[in-house]
C-alpha cells in the first residue's frame, strides 16, 4: 500500500473497520440467539454453510475471489466457534453461558 494515495488508505481502513465490526456484531448476535435457545446450533450452522457454499460458488465463477478466500476463513471461525459452543452445551457438565461469547480479540 506504500504506492496509495492517503484518501485511498483512510476509504480502505474505512471499510476494514466496518467490514470487522459488522463480523464481531453478527457473531455475537448469533451466540445470543443460541444462549438463548432462539436458535439451535444445528441451524445456525446449516446457515453458515450455505454462506460458505455460496462463496465458494463465486470463487468457481471468478467472482470476488480474493475477498471470497478470506470471506471462507472468516465463516469456517464462526462456525467453529459455533461448534464449540454446541459442544460446550452438550457435554453435560454445565458451564455459565456467558463464558462462550468472547471478547473481541480474545
């Protein structure tokens, strides 16, 4: 990016930053619906993986392929983390919900 004008670094910071939040947002969202039985994980994650074959769709079409490349990484996290907290909920031993939502970053 040394090459880029500044205005063209604070239009992609811009976006990064919205793009990033909107991930934390919608991962958290779809943890609260699972902590609170709005949703099971088995749905949740039948969702994610139609997202993800949609995008792997693009990446065949020579659609977005980059952005879908790291789209696909992004969605095959949360659908870990949404494994992981099904896991947690189901292996008997009871552990507080609030302990499955992480903080950004962590």
């Amino acid at each position: 990016m040394a090459g880029q004008r500044p205005e063209n670094n604070e239009t992609s910071s811009a976006l990064l930053g919205e793009a990033q939040a909107a991930l934390w947002l919608s991962e958290s969202l779809i943890l609260a619906l699972l902590e609170a039985d709005l949703l099971d994980a088995d749905t949740i994650l039948e969702a994610i993986e139609i997202v993800i074959a949609a995008k792997k769709t693009k990446i065949a079409e020579g659609d977005e392929t980059e952005a879908a490349r790291v789209a696909l990484t992004h969605l095959a996290s949360i659908s870990a983390s949404i494994a992981a907290a099904k896991a947690v909920g189901t292996s008997g031993g009871e552990e507080p919900r609030e302990r499955l939502r992480q903080k950004p970053g962590t």
